[in-house]
C-alpha cells in the first residue's frame, strides 16, 4: 500500500505510521526523522535542515523532494511505503506525483489525521522522543521510566521544536502550506480523515477502518 499519513504536527502520525508498518509490512519513511538524523550526524543535509526546522518553517521543497526520491526508490519501497510527514506542500505533492507515475498515483490513499489545536499544544509541549530507536512519550499520558526509553534503553530527550514559540510557528506553517493538501487529495478521491483525540490505540483501529483494514 502506498500510504501518506497527513495531519498537523502532534496528530500521532508518528505513532500511527510505526503501528501501520508492522501491519501492513512496508516501510515507515518519517522526513522527520531522517532531517533530525542527519541534523546529528552534522551531514551537509542536516546543517541546512536545522536552519529551518529550528525556526519551525519548512525545510525548502527541492532538498525534501530529492531525499525522498532517494528513500523511496530503494528496494524496500518497491511494494508501498507509509509516508509520515511528506508531502508537506502543494508542490511537493506534485512532484511526488511524477517520481511515482500514473499507475502508482492512482494507488496512494491519504489518512489525514483530524486533531484540534488545543490537544496539539499539550501534546507537543509534553511530548519526549527517543533519538535512538524514535519511539515517542508523553509525559503525562504515556511517560517514559524516568528518562529512558522502554523500547531500548536510550535517554529520551525534548525536541528542540517541541517548545512554545516555535510549536506556534509549526502550526502557521501547517496551516498556511499543508492544510490545502487536504483538499488537493480530496478532489482526487484519495483521502481518508480519522479522528485521534482519544488514545493510542482507539485511534488506530478508527484508522484501520477507514482505510478498509479492519481485521487484518
Ligand atoms: P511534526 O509533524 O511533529 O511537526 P516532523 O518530525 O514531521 O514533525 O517534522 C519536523 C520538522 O522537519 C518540520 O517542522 C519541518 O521543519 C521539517 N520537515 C519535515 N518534513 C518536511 C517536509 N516534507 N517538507 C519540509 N520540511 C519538512
Ligand atoms: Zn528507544
């Protein structure tokens, strides 16, 4: 399945992607991810990625496109891929449609992720990631032992973006740029909304109902 999980940041796309991979067996491909790797590894990628992500704008379309061809024509992704936080933009969108070609296009089906921006807040300011293995807390609903990741044992950390200035700015940026991918995919009958305000799980299986899922 060609899967492109949108939403606003703090939706749970994250969570939702890594749940979806082990089901459905294709790969979970997180942007974000991959900018804050490259943004550890002090690559040249990840110097330009930081300059943006830290401001809480939009790392420019081309460097974003052109590492997502690269991930998304390896061999693993020859059978789908769960995208999780690409396309972002309009013209990204566009772009994902060429390296894909008709057929697959046709294929891609858009779980968008429906949240309101009061839940965003307190999830994000909460939120605690593990840079390791990239499991994510919340302090409050789902925290970590102390301050090591059960997955691996790693020491959990804050995003540098997961603060009060730069989350409001995450979330003009979303709203200026991403939101009209809403109803970009609409038009093109490929998406899906689920609602995830609840917990971890719930939202899963709404999720897995609306793509048609339920009881695999
Ligand atoms: P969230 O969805 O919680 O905001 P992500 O981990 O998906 O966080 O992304 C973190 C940051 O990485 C974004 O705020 C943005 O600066 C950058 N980024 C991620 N994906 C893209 C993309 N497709 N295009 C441009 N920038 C991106
Ligand atoms: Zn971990």
């Amino acid at each position: 399945m060609y899967l492109i999980l949108l939403g606003a940041p703090g939706a749970g796309k994250g969570t939702q992607a890594v749940e979806l991979s082990k089901i459905l067996k294709v790969p979970h491909i997180s942007t974000g991810d991959i900018f804050r790797d490259n943004i550890k590894a002090k690559t040249e990628l990840g110097v330009i990625a930081d300059s943006y992500i830290s401001k809480g704008k939009l790392v420019p379309d081309d460097v974003t496109t052109n590492m997502v061809d690269d991930r998304i024509s390896q061999e693993d992704c020859k059978n789908g891929f769960i995208l999780d936080g690409f396309p972002r933009t309009i013209a990204q969108a566009e772009a994902l449609e060429k390296i894909l070609g008709k057929t697959k296009s046709k294929l891609l089906k858009v779980l968008n992720i429906v949240i309101s921006e009061d839940v965003v807040l307190r999830r994000l300011s909460q939120r605690r990631i593990c840079p390791n293995c990239k499991r994510s807390y919340h302090l409050e609903f789902d925290p970590p032992h102390g301050d090591i990741c059960y997955s691996c044992g790693a020491k959990v950390v804050q995003r540098p973006d997961d603060v009060p200035d730069v989350i409001k700015q995450r979330l003009i940026t979303y709203n200026e740029s991403t939101k009209p991918l809403i109803d970009f995919y609409r038009s093109k009958g490929s998406l899906v909304n689920v609602q995830s305000e609840n917990d971890i799980d719930e939202s899963l299986q709404n999720s897995l109902y609306a793509l048609g899922l339920k009881g695999i």
